[in-house]
C-alpha cells in the first residue's frame, strides 16, 4: 500500500485546531443566496449530478462550501475561498451515502481526494457514469452510429399521415385508462376533465384542447369554459367534468357511480387504455394537435406484432410489496414491464439491444445509463405537463408510484422539440455533463436591473477527468476517487484514513428509495447483465438507513456513524445536511450520533432545494433550509458536566434567534418549521455533549420546545 497516497491515524489529539465551518460566523446566509440561483436550474448548473433521475438531490455549491470551510481555521474569508482555484491536496473526504455523487464531485473540483459509498447499485452505477473519464469524439460518433443504424426504425412507430399526403413525427399519444362499468359493462374512461392540453401559463394563453366525449375530435376551447360543442360531431359538453371525480366514476351510459380502485383490483390485471389523441410536429416546424385515426391504430397494432417476435425484449421482474409500490399492485400493476405500452417496450428493447453491442465499457455503461435514464420520461405513469413548458411530467412526480389515468406516451427517440427522449436527453445530460467536467463553473450573485441574477465563474475549479477506482487498494496506489457499492456500515476503508466525512443521509420517513430505484435497477440488469452489484433483481437491502421505523433508523443510522468514527483521523470532522418536521427525526439522529461517540461542534441553517419543488408547495409550512451539522470524537478526557434543560434550552433559543435574524436580514423567508429545525438543531448540539439526562429529552420537554419556537416565530 502506498502509505504517501493515504495516512492513517496518528496518537490521541493534545489539542482540536478548530474549522472554519465550526465558527458561528460562518456566512450560512450569503451561501444561501449563492445556493438560491443554482436550485432554480440545478441539472444546468451541476448538471454532472444530473446524468440520472435521483431522489432528494443536494445543491453543489452548499457541498463545496461546506468542503472549503471544513478545510480552513476559523476567521477564513470563506466566500474568497469559495471562488478561489485551491492546490491539489491528499486529504481525503468520505460519503457513506453517495446518492447522486454531490459529495465526491464537488471534492475533485476542490483538488481533494474522495472515496464514495452507497448500498443502493443505481446510485453507484449513476456516480460512476457521471464522474469516470468518456472521450467525447468517442461518445458522440456512438451517438452518431446509433443514429444511423437506429433511429429510423425507432421513428417509423412515431410518424402520421396528414391530410395533404404529407407525413410528420407524432411528438407525444394521449392516453387515457379504460375501466367497465361494474352495472352494464361498458368501458368508463378515467377524464376527471375532458381538457387535456393547456398552457402552463393560463391567465396569459387561455387557449386548451378538449377531446370531445361524443366523437373523440380535438376540440379548441378556453381552458376555463363550462361549455363547448364539438365542432365535428355538434356533441354539447363540459370540458370541465369527465366521468372520474376523485375515487370515484360515474358510467355515461347508465350512470351508475362506481369506486374506481375497487373496480380496478377487482378485474385481476391493469387497466386498458385508450389511445384518443396525438400531437404532430409538422415538416414546417408547426405543433398541431389531431384525433387518433384508423391509421395510428394499425401503427400500434404492427408495434404488437414485432414486440412478440422480439427475443428478451425488457425485463421481466416482479414488482415486490413496500410503501412506494403498493398503490401499483392495487392497480394490478404486478410486474415492472407492466408499467410501459407495447410499443414503449418494443422501442426500449431495440435500444437496449443496440447498447449491448457497443465495444467499449465505459460507453457502453454510459448509454446504458442514458436510456436507463429516459425510462422516467416513456412509460404509462407519465402525464403530459402542457405547453410552456417541458411537456412530460415524469412518473416520479409523487413519492410513490401512482397509477395515472391519462397518461402521456412520448416519441422515445425524439426530435428537436420533444421533451424527455433519448436524443434530448443526450444532448441536455449528457453532453452539458461532459461540458461541465471539462470547465466547472461556480455561481456569483450580481445584481442587474434590480434583480439579483448568477453570473458564471470558470477557472476556479479542477476539471472533474479522474480515474475511478474499484478497490480501496487501487485508490491508496494513487487514484483520486474510490467508489463503492455496499453497506457503508461496513468498508474496507483503513482506520483514521478519512479526513472529513461529509454526507446527505436518507431521513427517516416513507419514501423508500431502493423500492423506486428497482425500476431502474431492472432495465440496467437487463442491459448490462447480472453481476456484481447487478447480482440480484432488487436493490433493496436488510442494512439501509432509510426507514419508516423511528428505532430502525436510528440503529442502522448509528451504525454507519460508528463507522465514519473508525475510519476518520482524531481530528476529523463528521459533516452532514438533515432537516425533519417532527421531534421523533432529531431524537434519532442525536441517539445515533451520540451512541457513535460524536458530538456536535456547529449547527447552520442553510438553503436547500428549489423552493417550488412539489413538496414544498403541497406543506402548509415548507421547509426551505437544511440543517448543517458538524461533529467531531468525543475525547473520553472530556468532563460531562450536566446542564438543566432551561438553561440549555435558553442558550440555544439565543443562538437560534441569531441565526433566524441573519437569514432575516438577507430578506430571506423563514416559516414556522424553518424556525423548527433550527432551534432544534442547537437543542442537540448542546444535547450531544451531556450526559445522558432522560430517556428522550426533546420528548419529556416537548411544550417548552414548543413554545420557544411560537416565540422565536413571532419575533
């Protein structure tokens, strides 16, 4: 082993040279407004961590700092340093929980060394596509051959005939799910409107395409209109109300009202669909929206046909029971190729085909990540967003894997004007991410016309070229990353090897991210084959961190923190973002840090994702900033002097009323549960290096928690 590339751990610290990210003056406020202009685009502004659909994505420029900080003495200019080009260090940062490689690549930027871990495949497969070195004259004359040699039969199953003779793509097929009527039997579409296209934007383009219920015509009409008569059939309507009002359907033909998912799990087998409606791009570059015709049907039907003769086209894997895929097995959706059309499965098939048969790995795995990636976008769980914007909303929209009744079928290969294809995705993820390797750039706010806008900086990063090591003992041979795929309570990593553990832990809630990932997992096995981590079909593991389970999370949380304390040097620093609504989530993490042996230096309240992302708009009080925590060993040298709960409680209210006012003072808004996560992020702190007091001290004092944050709110 090469002892220069990596050090172990030296005798027991005499003395703690402290960080920058442990001063209290650290500028959580200005990097707030630095992570504010990356969160509104982050795939083009990190767009290397956007390569492949992962869930609760952090923001680069948070992780940077965070890495600056942890690297500098405390009264450090740490927004110089934020855009200043550091020197190539060995230091060595670790994430146990990789997720989508924020960590690890905001690290090579900064010159440093980085080792990665996740149990989940999908994100080490992800990391490693986005981080490992692709020639791009290599990657783009792939393209170029796939382009050649494929596109034309992908695009043949995605074109009409118009009128005048002439042919055009078809952009996107509107469907809508098929239920009988448990009365007479006649087949209900599930429209709750018989809207199905309208401006994101309605106030200012009031104009909306309704299929009329009569003839099945495009009918043109205001997207807020109560009446319309079909303009082929003269059919009178409300384009507002369709046969599905919330759970339930009324049959148009004999009006006998019905619940739809008991009618559903009734049947034995997912639901039919219809195909009503189509939008074209024509050969002038003109969208134009048009009825399913006999033509389009017999285009599908050949889709069938070649489907049957197509060997081992998808994967045929059983989807398993769990909290994100139950709502899909009460629709009877039992298998994952359940989840696409025929002529989605047919087109996914010939792409994973031609995959297969590309030489080189690296491009092969980075193709292979590229459909796997388009998956999200073109399957029957996908639902057009309108125009104005990008036009496929994808199937991960919800937390769980909900049926949808109209679903949008997408051109997979797409043209210059699709939304969510393989040839865009190309374009937006992966080229902008080979982009990015080559040049990083960082975000300066700058204020222009009154608004404060980013202004690209380039230059002060190293370009993210490294070879990625597959064993701890090439890593200590030199390599500059180390990415691995297992339990992180488990590594292979040398004591006192890490620097900094710097991490975004799953939280403790229902969202089960190996149980979405397996969607993904299946088609990546089926692609690239059955080894390695690709072993088993699921990628859903006894040891993960993420439970539904307050006591599980927290023994499984403490003991990767058992590990990080085994692996970091004596005067390395444990670094992690978490946030969580109730007092039970901060109970957990103090039992598991504090069981570790780690306690709590520094706590700041920093900008998380985008404001307007579906959760945040769905909560009554959004959190909008995550909690940087900041440990370091507890020395058993170290007096445990015991503090009444008052005492502690008032000076964490006075640090967290400090906090509240910078954020404050920067016009930034704070709400109740924004107020939540901050005080109780000082009430651990200073928690952590007590003795143990109660059983659950933030529960036994749960009505002056309460009360502290009415007040901190308020003021």
């Amino acid at each position: 082993m090469n002892t220069a590339a990596v050090r172990h751990s030296k005798p027991q610290r005499k003395s703690v040279v402290r960080a920058a990210l442990e001063d209290p003056a650290f500028p959580f406020e200005h990097l707030s407004e630095i992570a504010e202009l990356e969160s509104w685009r982050k795939e083009v502004n990190r767009p290397v961590y956007h390569v492949h659909k992962w869930w609760a994505q952090r923001l680069g420029s948070v992780f940077r700092a965070l890495l600056v900080a942890a690297f500098a003495p405390p009264g450090n200019d740490v927004l110089k340093a934020f855009y200043t080009r550091p020197r190539a260090s060995d230091r060595v940062v670790f994430d146990p929980f990789m997720g989508s490689g924020t960590t690890v690549g905001e690290a090579v930027k900064l010159g440093l060394r980085a080792i990665g871990q996740d149990i989940n495949p999908v994100s080490h497969f992800l990391v490693r596509n986005a981080l490992a070195v692709h020639p791009r004259g290599r990657i783009l004359g792939e393209f170029a051959a796939m382009e050649y040699d494929t596109a034309s039969r992908l695009r043949r199953f995605y074109r009409c005939r118009l009128d005048d003779g002439s042919t055009a793509d078809v952009l996107y097929f509107f469907w809508v799910k098929v239920v009988p009527c448990p009365s007479c039997g006649a087949g209900v579409d599930l429209f709750s409107r018989y809207v199905f296209s309208q401006h994101a934007y309605p106030k200012r383009f009031p104009e909306s395409r309704a299929s009329c219920p009569g003839c099945g015509a495009v009918n043109l009409v205001a997207c807020d209109s109560t009446s319309a008569r079909c303009g082929e059939c003269g059919t009178s309507y409300d384009p507002q109300s369709g046969p599905a009002s919330g759970q339930s359907a009324t049959c148009p033909t004999c009006r006998h009202v019905f619940p739809i998912a008991k009618t559903v799990r009734a049947m034995g087998v997912p639901p039919a669909h219809r195909m009503y409606a189509k939008m074209i791009l024509t050969p002038a570059g003109e969208k134009q929206y048009h009825r399913i015709t006999a033509a389009d049907l017999e285009l599908y039907s050949e889709a069938e046909c070649e489907l049957a003769k197509l060997p081992d086209a998808y994967p045929v894997v059983a989807i398993e029971p769990g909290y994100n895929t139950n709502q899909a097995l009460n629709y009877n959706y039992a298998y994952w190729h359940n989840m696409f059309n025929a002529r989605q499965l047919l087109c996914l098939g010939i792409l994973a085909d031609r995959i297969r048969k590309i030489e080189d790995k690296p491009t092969r795995e980075l193709f292979a990540c590229l459909l796997s990636g388009c998956l999200e976008f073109n399957n029957m769980f996908a639902s057009f967003k309108g125009e104005g914007t990008g036009a496929v909303r994808h199937m991960f929209s919800h937390h769980i894997l909900k049926p949808e009744r109209t679903p949008l079928e997408a051109n997979l290969w797409g043209t210059p004007k699709s939304s969510g294809a393989f040839s865009t995705l190309f374009r937006s993820r992966i080229l902008r991410a080979l982009d990015y390797q080559e040049e990083p750039f960082e975000l300066r706010p700058v204020n222009r016309g009154g608004k404060v806008v980013g202004e690209k900086v380039t230059g002060i990063s190293h370009p993210i070229e490294v070879e990625v090591a597959d064993s701890f003992a090439a890593f200590a041979a030199g390599k500059q990353v180390y990415l691995a795929c297992g339990d992180s309570a488990c590594t292979d990593i040398p004591a006192g090897t890490v620097d900094a553990v710097v991490t975004d832990p799953p939280f403790f809630d229902n969202v089960h991210y190996s149980q979405l990932a397996d969607f993904f997992h299946v088609w990546q096995r089926h692609i690239l084959g059955a080894s390695g981590s690709r072993a088993v079909e699921t990628t859903r593991r006894a040891e993960e961190v993420q439970q539904s389970a307050a006591d599980a999370f927290a023994d499984r949380l403490g003991r990767v923190w058992k590990e990080c304390h085994r692996v970091l040097r004596e005067n390395g620093l444990l670094v992690f973002s978490y946030h969580h609504s109730r007092a039970e989530g901060w109970r957990c993490v103090l039992e598991a840090l504090t069981a570790a042996g780690f306690v709590i230096t520094a706590s700041h309240p920093i900008k998380a994702e985008m404001s307007v992302a579906a959760p945040k708009i769905q909560a009554k009080e959004p959190i909008d900033y995550d909690i940087i925590l900041v440990c370091r060993k507890r020395v058993a040298a170290e007096p445990l002097l015991p503090l009444p709960f008052d005492h502690l409680l008032r000076d964490a209210v006075a640090d967290a009323a400090d906090q509240i006012r910078r954020l404050r003072a920067k016009s930034r808004f704070v709400s109740r549960n924004d107020v939540r996560i901050i005080l109780m992020a000082q009430v651990i702190r200073r928690l952590s290096s007590q003795p143990v007091l109660t059983s659950d001290p933030i529960g036994e004092h749960a009505a002056e928690l309460e009360g502290a944050i009415a007040e901190l709110h308020a003021a």
